[in-house]
C-alpha cells in the first residue's frame, strides 16, 4: 500500500506566491483567463464599461483563477489539521484579491466573476 504524499502546507503556499510573483506577459495572460472559462455577470451597471485592457483587473482575475487551481489542486491531498491551515490562508488571499478586483474595477458596475463546474455524469 502506498502512503499519501503531504505537502507542507507553507511550500505549497510559497510556490504559489512564486508564481503569482512571476505573472506571464498580458497577450498569455488574457489567454490564460480565456482558458479559466470565467463568467462575468453584471449584477448592475454597464458591463461594456469592463476594459480587459485594464493591466491590474487582469492580474487580479488571472491570480484568483490560479488560486482557485490551487485549491482544486492541492486541498483533497492535505491531513485534516493541515486543510484547516489551508483554508484559513486560503480565505484570506482570495478576500485580498477580491478587495483588488473592487479597487480596480469600475465604480459604477457591480459584477459578479465564477466559475461554472462541470458535472460528470456516468453513462451506463
């Protein structure tokens, strides 16, 4: 029987604050989001107002979308005591960039970003 592999939960921290340190130029950066398959939905105001030029909105979308990979990633390998250390620092870089992507974007829009997750089903 093979015993599960636990990272640390700071080195699986440390690596993903190396690759948010290390953002990808903004041509691969726009694609990678594409490739997220994030939704926007304007909750009120003019979504065209929403500029993907916009450099600072752009990391901010493109950095919780690789924390989102992170979590999908990482938490099903943690320990118990080890999942909760994670979420708690988890919990608070996704509310750090949620605080960015308000800062950057427009005042007049409320909008909402996700992801949709695919369901798959068994075909018997």
């Amino acid at each position: 029987m093979r015993k599960k592999q636990n990272r640390d939960v700071l080195a699986i921290i440390n690596d993903f604050q190396k690759i948010i340190d290390k953002k990808p130029s903004m041509p691969q950066m726009l694609e990678e989001v594409q490739m997220m398959d994030f939704k926007i939905h304007p909750v009120s105001g003019d979504i065209s107002q929403i500029g993907l030029n916009n450099k600072k909105l752009l990391e901010t979308v493109w950095s919780l979308g690789k924390l989102d990979e992170l979590f999908q990633k990482e938490y099903s390998h943690l320990s118990a005591k080890d999942k909760n250390v994670f979420v708690r620092i988890f919990d608070g870089l996704y509310r750090q960039f949620q605080t960015e992507l308000s800062v950057n974007s427009t005042p007049v829009l409320e909008m909402e970003i996700f992801r949709e997750k695919l369901s798959l089903k068994r075909v018997n």
